[in-house]
C-alpha cells in the first residue's frame, strides 16, 4: 500500500468508527444497476441498522484518478460508474431512500453519504394499462428480438410499431410479429407513417394508443427493455409524472456513443436544465414515459412545439415544463448497437438543437 492510499484510509477509518449502520466502501463504482441494487437492499435491510453510509470517489477527480492508477499511485480499477450527488440523490429516491447528510473528505476526493429508507415509498400496482410505441425505421434485424425482451408489467400491455420510410424489410417482420397472439394481456398493434421522422412516428403512435400509461422504445435496442417497469413503477407509484430516461449517467458500451455526441449530449443537457430550471442530464434518450391523461390534457401545446421540433423530445420535455408536471429522469445503460446504423445526422441535428434551445430560452428564460 503506497503513501497516498495509507492516508486515505486513514482519513476514512475515523468515519467508520462512528458509524453504526452498514458501510458501503467504494462498492457503488461496481455496481451495473444501482437502482435495483437499493431497491433490494430495502427490502432485506434492518430496522436497527437502518443508515447506509456511502463512501464513493467525487467525480470531478476521475481524470487525476484514472492518472494515478496508471503511474501506479493507486491501485487499478475497471470501468467504473462516476456519479456526482445529483445522480446519487436521484437513484436513492428512486429506490425508496433519502440522504440524511453528505460531505466530503481527503481534500474532496471522497464524498461521503448517508441515508435511510424513507418512512413511506409510493407503492406500484398493476392497475394501469401501458401503450409502449416503438418507432422503426430501417430496424428489420431488431424488430423479432423487442417483444420477448419486453416484461410483463401493468395491468395490460399494448405494444404498437410505427414503421416509416424503411428500406430494408423492417414492415416485413413488424407484420410477421403482430400477426401472432401472444397472451391475453397483451395487444400487438402496427401501422406505417404517411409523414417522416420520429417526432411523426411517435405523435401517430400517440393517436392509436389506448394505454393509461404511454411510453416511448426505441426499436434500435440500445437501452434495454427491462429498465422499462422502472419508468411505469415511477408513474404509477407517483415519484414522477414525466419519466425521462439518462444514458449519461452509467458508462457506455464502447461504440454505443461517439465522444462528439456525448460532449453535445451533456453540452445540451446542461444548457436545457438552466433554461427550464429543471434538471435534464440527457434531452435526447428516446425513452420517455407519461400518463396518457397528462398528454390528451396538454395536447395542443405538445402539437404547437412539434412544429419546430424534428426530434419529439422537446415537444414532450417543453409541455412538461409549461404545465409543471414533476419530471423524475431513470438512470439506464446505453448499448451499441447490433443491427443497422443510427439515423442522427449529428452536424444537421446539432444545429437544430441550437434551435430548440433558443425557442426554450425565449419562450421559458424571457
């Protein structure tokens, strides 16, 4: 053990010997699914040790960090979750938590949290029926792999594909998978644009739906569909009434993102959370989830905004936002993918952002 990791553990020690609860030391870098870790850690946690004191390394100290491993100063590590308190803040709400206190140690490389399961956590039931759209456009390799992938939650499920302008044989394995009766709960609905992109594939899948519940999935399989039930357990546990999903928070697969797309990513991101003063760490993961009532109540202002938004994220974020629904974003991995190439053209798309964001800036800062 070399000089530097000698004093760290010396610093932390004098913690530890005033705790009394479970520590987690360093654990939460590891961990694939954080949410469902806590989640399971309540559940089997005892009411005489309820705190959780949670040591984890400040972010902003990954570049010196990861040099250090390197130069052999501290020992190596593998890809490691790098959350800053915002994100573990949120993941602990999610999974029924509430932080008591945080501070830092050893001049601020260590973050030092502690928390405790909250009195009372929304309960989820299966009393709500989910509209899941799935926009396709050149997808035919992914289409047969979605359904089976997909869990059983809600109290019925209705799975609609919108296919648009493919030139492949996406229509063709969306008619072969619809065609078959899978289980009485759940619906297998298709229908083809008339129009083009996914802001119109998704406005004509909201058409059809018949779901209390309505989701978004991208048929490109980069986020998985078991992350899913954490969006309706939101909604229908009332944590949240806009579910945003976040790639950028987990590492990424790595070709799921470009570095240009990710420094954009988390450029926007930052610049969309000053100007609708709500936090929005990833504007543009395709997952997304609201209650169907929300959005027949706010339809006209997501109608108004899909006039100057190509993509359809925004129309949803910006009704939310004008009509103060509670926005809760799911932290979710994000994978390459394994058929077809994206259809973000990121140049084009990246100044239509800068367009987006001047609209929000006039329309929510002014």
């Amino acid at each position: 053990m070399n000089i530097f990791q000698k004093l760290y553990h010396k610093d932390l020690e004098k913690v530890y010997k005033r705790f009394d609860g479970i520590i987690l030391d360093n654990v939460i870098g590891d961990i694939p699914d954080l949410q469902a870790y806590f989640e399971d850690l309540r559940k089997n946690i005892s009411p005489k040790k309820d705190k959780i004191l949670i040591s984890y390394h400040n972010p902003s100290w990954e570049p010196i960090l990861t040099l250090a491993s390197k130069l052999g100063l501290r020992k190596k590590v593998g890809i490691q979750n790098w959350l800053d308190q915002t994100d573990l803040k949120n993941i602990l709400d999610l999974s029924g938590f509430e932080i008591v206190s945080s501070d830092k140690r050893f001049f601020g490389i260590t973050t030092i949290t502690i928390t405790k399961p909250k009195k009372q956590i929304p309960r989820t039931t299966n009393q709500y029926s989910v509209s899941i759209i799935i926009p396709a456009k050149n997808e035919e390799g992914n289409i047969g792999k979605i359904i089976p992938s997909i869990p059983k939650f809600g109290k019925w499920q209705e799975i609609i594909f919108v296919e648009g302008n493919s030139a492949d044989k996406t229509w063709g394995e969306i008619v072969k998978i619809t065609d078959h009766k899978i289980r009485p709960t759940l619906k297998l609905r298709r229908t083809r644009q008339t129009g083009r992109g996914k802001a119109d594939a998704v406005k004509l899948g909201f058409k059809k739906a018949t779901g209390d519940i309505l989701m978004i999935y991208d048929a490109d399989r980069t986020v998985a569909a078991s992350d899913l039930p954490k969006f309706y357990n939101a909604l229908a546990g009332g944590t949240g009434q806009f579910i945003n999903g976040s790639r950028l928070v987990y590492p990424m697969e790595k070709d799921a993102m470009q570095s240009l797309n990710k420094i954009g990513n988390n450029f926007f991101g930052t610049l969309f959370t000053w100007i609708l003063g709500t936090r929005f760490k990833d504007t543009l993961c395709g997952t997304k989830a609201l209650c169907r009532c929300d959005f027949i109540k706010y339809k006209r202002d997501y109608n108004r905004y899909l006039k100057t938004d190509p993509f359809g994220d925004f129309a949803l974020i910006f009704t939310a936002i004008k009509h103060n629904l509670k926005v809760v974003e799911i932290p979710v991995r994000y994978k390459e993918r394994v058929y077809g190439s994206t259809n973000i053209n990121r140049f084009k798309h990246g100044l239509l952002l800068f367009k987006m964001a001047a609209q929000a800036f006039l329309e929510f800062k002014i």
